[in-house]
C-alpha cells in the first residue's frame, strides 16, 4: 500500500537532514502513481501533489519519524482536507419536520439508500417516512414498498398514474397526519443524463423544498461518478453526495475528487447491499483507508477516551523496549478493560492479520483472576516470568486462591503478548508512536 510504499523510500532519509525537492521526488511519483491507480480525477491529482510537494518542502526530518512517515503524514493531512476534513452531518432543520430528496441515476442505489437511511434515521430517533417517486419504471414503487414492509418503515401510497409532484405534496401530507417527521423521497433515475430527467427533478426541488437533495452516485464508475456529481450540482444545487458500493473494488478516487470537483460533501457511502450498509463519511477515516493505515483513527479514538497521556507514554516506551513486565501487564489490563478487548484493539492496527490474533483470548471475565494472581507473585517474579516454576506456580496459586492452570494461563497470554509486541517492534507496526496519539 501507499504508506509502505513511501515509508521505504524515504527510508535512507531517517533522522538527517531537511526534505528537499530532491528527496521527495522519489515519493512524491509514489504518490502520483497511487492517485493514479485510485483512479482521482488529474486536475485534483495535479493540485494534491503540488500542495503537498509545499507544505513537505523544507521540513526538519524528525528524529522520532522516519521522512516516509513525516510526508505520509502530509499526505494524509491533504487527503482529509480535500475530501472536507470532517464529517458533515445531515442538516434537516430546525423545523417539525425536515426532508430528503434523492437523485441519481437508474441502478446508482437510490431505492436501497431509501431504505438505508429510513434506517439511519429512526435509530436517530426520527420518523422517517419513505415516498416512491418514481412512476416510470414498472416495479419502483413496489420496491420500495417491499422495503418500507421488510424495514417495518411507513411508505406512502404512491401509485404509477400520479405525477410526481403530487405525489411529493400528498405524501408531505400523509406524513404529518401519521407523525412522521423526515421525508425521504425516491426519485426516478434515466440511464444517462438527460434534459427532461433534469427538468423535472427541477420542478421537484421547487415545489417540495427538500432540506437535503442528496446525489446517490456509484463508486465503482470512478471519474463518471464525479462527473455526474458535477452535472446534477449544476442543475440541483446538491446538498450532499451518498457514494454507494463502497464494499466494492471501488478504488477510492470518487471519494477522494468529489469535494474538490463539486464543492459538495460526501455524507454517506454505502458498503453493502444490506439496509444497514450505510456509513456516514469521515474525511480522516477514508484517507486512512486509501493510504493502507488500517483503521488506526479508531484504534486512537479509543484509546484517548482511555488512556492517560503520562501513562501511556510510559508504557509506550515499555514496549518499544521490550521491557514490558508482567506488573505493567496488570495495569494495562485495567486500561485495556476500559478501551475494549486486546483482541479489538490490536485487530485494529494495521498489518496485524486474524492469524496473530488467534489465541490472544483474554476472557474479560478472568481480569480479576489475573490481577489477583499478579498479586501473589514477588516483583522479582513479576519482572522475570521465566523464574516461574512448577513450585512457584503452587505458590501463587495457593496465594490468590485461583489454580495452577490459572497461572499457566495468565503466563501463557502475557507470553504471547509479549510475542506481538516483539513483532512490532521488529518491523510490523514501525512506530508505535505514531499509533498513540501522543
Ligand atoms: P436505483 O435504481 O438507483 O434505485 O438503484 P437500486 O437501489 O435499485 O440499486 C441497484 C443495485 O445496487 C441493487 O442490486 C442494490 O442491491 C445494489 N446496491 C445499492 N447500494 C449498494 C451498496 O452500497 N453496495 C452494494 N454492494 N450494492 C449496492
Ligand atoms: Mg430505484
């Protein structure tokens, strides 16, 4: 991926030195080229190389950081701002009730979006009520009315011979008068871009004054879809954008043009078929995506709410130094607890496969077991587990009143903790520091 990419060229760069225009030409191809093969639009691709080729010009290499992480990390940056910096939320309003207007073409996803965000909304606590507007391809009404059954979600009865603005009128209505308080409309899509599709999602837009008009646009079609964005935005004035089929080998240059193209912002992308495929966007999460960071901003929101920073930077330097005793083993259980399973937390760095994983189970329910037996030992014991014999084992656990298969179980997950963070430290994840956000 692009981060490992970079970090190796710029690795002969570590800790000497200022990134200068010649350094960076090496890894600033390898950015080109990733852009490239992530299919972004070239005029965008043009301005994210130029800028980041600014701000890296000139900078210290830090000691702490290798060069290829200082420019992946201005990469990443740049990423997360030109795809908006930060999610931006649906905005119905202040009024009683707000509405959602859907476009896009035949086959973009509009229907099941419908259904998505019928979904999305009522676990917001709205009540959403989802309206078939389009009567010209045969079975869209029931589909959506199958969806509004199978979602358990309020439909409105359209029927194929009303016109679509009476529909929308009607259906404003009949929601008021079944307490509902968000529309979502599901408008027809054409094959192609067309003058008359245009017009009358126009007449729509005037007449039903949607609070969010929404393109649901298909992210496997690449550029297309930043060109359709931009050709709807034109006529429509878009609030938003919804990137469906996001799960698929969609490569992420959709996501990555469509605000700098448009203006508009991604609000949701749909990652699979299912109703509860819908992710509102993060800027931050997806450049983390493209650049193969695993999903490290997760890992770091967690731990922020649980860690403390004088704690964890101690504990930081524990492990880069493999000195990770059994006593830290303990108090990091109790901030472990707090940040959910180890087994979530390092499935989330990256590089880490499901392999590694496999036999890091600590039951949650043992944790006061363990602090207990961790209790009984002597700190020389704590420091040295390998001193821990058969009798020592009787010993402790006689003392904490738990058995010899208790400690040999406790000794048997430290031990391979102890083995992941020594292959971390050797190479798969290269700065844990860069992880923590410290
Ligand atoms: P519409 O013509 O715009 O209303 O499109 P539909 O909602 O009928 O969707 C067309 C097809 O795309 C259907 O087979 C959907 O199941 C599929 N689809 C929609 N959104 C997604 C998504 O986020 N991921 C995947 N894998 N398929 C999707
Ligand atoms: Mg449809």
């Amino acid at each position: 991926n692009l981060s490992d990419r970079l970090d190796s060229v710029f690795k002969k760069l570590k800790g000497h030195g200022t990134l200068n225009e010649k350094n960076i030409e090496e890894g600033l191809k390898q950015v080109r080229m990733a852009l490239l093969e992530a299919d972004v639009n070239y005029k965008v691709a043009k301005n994210v190389i130029s800028d980041i080729k600014t701000r890296a010009l000139g900078q210290e290499v830090m000691e702490s950081l290798t060069p290829g992480q200082q420019v992946i990390k201005i990469v990443y940056d740049e990423f997360t701002r030109m795809m908006g910096s930060k999610h931006q939320a649906l905005d119905l309003g202040t009024g009683s009730s707000g509405s959602i207007m859907l476009v896009g073409l035949q086959g973009s996803g509009k229907t099941t979006t419908a259904g998505k965000l019928g979904l999305y909304l009522r676990k917001q606590g709205r009540t959403p009520f989802l309206v078939p507007v389009d009567v010209y391809r045969p079975a869209a009404i029931d589909q959506l009315k199958k969806i509004g059954t199978q979602l358990d979600l309020p439909v409105f009865d359209s029927t194929p011979d009303m016109k679509p603005l009476k529909i929308c009128q009607d259906a404003q209505i009949a929601a008021r008068e079944q307490g509902c308080d968000t529309l979502v409309y599901d408008t027809a899509g054409r094959l192609h871009m067309d003058d008359t599709l245009m017009a009358e999602l126009e007449t729509l837009k005037k007449g039903v004054s949607p609070s969010e008009i929404l393109l649901v646009a298909d992210a496997m079609t690449g550029q297309d879809a930043v060109n359709i964005a931009g050709s709807f935005d034109q006529r429509l004035d878009l609030t938003g954008v919804v990137l469906t089929k996001m799960d698929g080998d969609a490569r992420g240059g959709a996501a990555l043009s469509i605000k700098a193209v448009t203006g508009k912002p991604l609000k949701f992308i749909g990652v699979g078929e299912k109703f509860t495929g819908l992710e509102p966007f993060h800027p931050d999460r997806m450049a983390s995506k493209i650049l193969g960071m695993g999903d490290t901003l997760s890992f770091i929101e967690r731990a922020q709410e649980a860690v403390d920073e004088k704690e964890a930077k101690t504990l930081e330097k524990k492990l880069r130094q493999n000195a990770f005793t059994l006593e830290d083993f303990r108090d990091q259980m109790k901030t472990v607890r707090k940040m959910g399973s180890v087994k979530d937390i390092l499935g989330m760095l990256p590089g880490m496969n499901k392999k590694q994983l496999k036999g890091l189970n600590i039951d949650e329910k043992e944790f006061v077991k363990i602090e207990a037996i961790i209790n009984s030992m002597t700190p020389e014991e704590r420091e040295k587990y390998a001193i821990i014999k058969a009798s020592r084992k009787k010993r402790i656990a006689f003392g904490s009143g738990t058995t010899v298969q208790d400690v040999n179980k406790l000794l048997k997950s430290y031990t391979q903790s102890m083995k992941m963070i020594k292959k971390f430290n050797k190479g798969g994840m290269r700065s844990l520091k860069n992880m923590l956000p410290f």
